[in-house]
C-alpha cells in the first residue's frame, strides 16, 4: 500500500469519498457568503466524483482502496493481499453519497 501513487499517477478511491464529504460540508458556506459560483463549482465536482467512482471503482459488490500508477487495483478480488478494504467502503457510506 505504501507504493500507491509514488509516481504521481495513482489514484485514491476512499480520498474521493473523503472529498465528496469536505465539499458537502464545506460548500454551505459559500452560499452563506455570498459564493454561489464557487458553490455550483463544488456541487457539480461531487456529482462528478460520485459518478465517476461508482463507473470506476467499483469492484462487484465493494469499491476498491487505490489504483497504483500503472492503474493496477488495490483493495480488488483479484488481489491475494487487501481483498477488500474498510476505509473506502466505510468512507461511501460517511461521505452520505452512499447508503
């Protein structure tokens, strides 16, 4: 695990769930502000990311952890360490994307 992204070309899935959660929270403050452009930018960014992990990181009945660099799954079926991982599947259900 601690060779994902070295390159700078992996990807983190439960850090997109985690994001999703810091916008939603975050984002009614810029309507308290007065910053309706910045928030429409980061509710469409959460409706971007909820559609492109559940297009991208799922895998069968969970999502995965990460991608490496060269896209290879971790937290995948097909991995013999990590199979499933709890930090993205617990992240989906915090983030109140999922339920």
């Amino acid at each position: 695990m601690s060779t994902v992204g070295n390159g700078g070309k992996g990807e983190s899935v439960w850090i997109g769930w985690f994001l999703i959660n810091t916008l939603t929270d975050f984002s009614p403050f810029c309507r308290s502000r007065g910053e309706a452009v910045r928030e429409t930018k980061y509710l469409k960014h959460i409706e971007d990311l909820k559609t492109a992990l559940e297009k991208n990181a799922r895998d069968g009945n969970w999502f995965r952890r990460a991608y490496f660099d060269d896209g290879t799954p971790l937290g995948s079926a097909e991995n013999e360490d990590c199979r499933i991982d709890s930090i993205a599947q617990s992240w989906s259900v915090i983030s109140g994307a999922k339920r």
